[in-house]
C-alpha cells in the first residue's frame, strides 16, 4: 500500500492509462475524479461490494435454474419414451385386430 498527500487539482497516475485527481477539498470531504479505460471497473467500495454479492446470488439463481432445467429436460425424456411405448403399442394392437379381422373374413 502507498500513502500519499496530495493537494487540490494534484495528480495520481496509475500504470500510465489510470488518472487519479484531488478535484476538490471541503472541510471533511474530498471530491476524488477517476480517469481510466473502459475496460476497467470504477466503484465506490460499497457498490463493488453490492455488485459482487448480486453475482454471487445470480450464479445460485442459475445453477438451481440449470438443476431444474435438467429435470424437466428428464421429464420430457421419459414423457417421450412413453408416447413412443404407447404409439408402439397401440400399432401392434391395430395390426393385431387388422390381422384378427382379416383371417376372420377368409375362413
């Protein structure tokens, strides 16, 4: 950690592309102005700490979403395989009767 004392309109350069400006000094306040490229993030402490905690909840959010869409993917599996069973069934049964029906006719 670096401590420094700056005046007002004095400057901080961080790694050559962060600005860092004393913009102004009031009784117990300073105004503080952040210069950096877009790809950085610029928070007060306790926004970062909002942030974070609502990325924490997003990802529980999504893994139980995740958990949840597996199972009714599952759901649909089995829902499938059912219709598919019975659609099966249901034609062995017609040729069955088809077959049933038609030797009934020639005898």
């Amino acid at each position: 950690m670096l401590a420094l004392s700056r005046r007002e309109g004095e400057r901080i350069v961080i790694g050559g592309n962060i600005v860092i400006e004393i913009h102004k000094i009031r009784e117990n306040r300073v105004v503080v102005t952040v210069s950096a490229p877009n790809a950085i993030s610029i928070d007060r402490e306790e926004v970062s700490h909002r942030r974070q905690d609502n990325v924490v909840r997003t990802k529980s959010r999504r893994k139980n979403h995740r958990r949840s869409l597996k199972e009714v993917v599952r759901e649909m599996d089995v829902s499938y395989a059912r219709r598919s069973l019975c659609f099966e069934r249901d034609k062995l049964l017609d040729g069955e009767i088809l077959h049933g029906e038609m030797g009934a006719m020639t005898h």
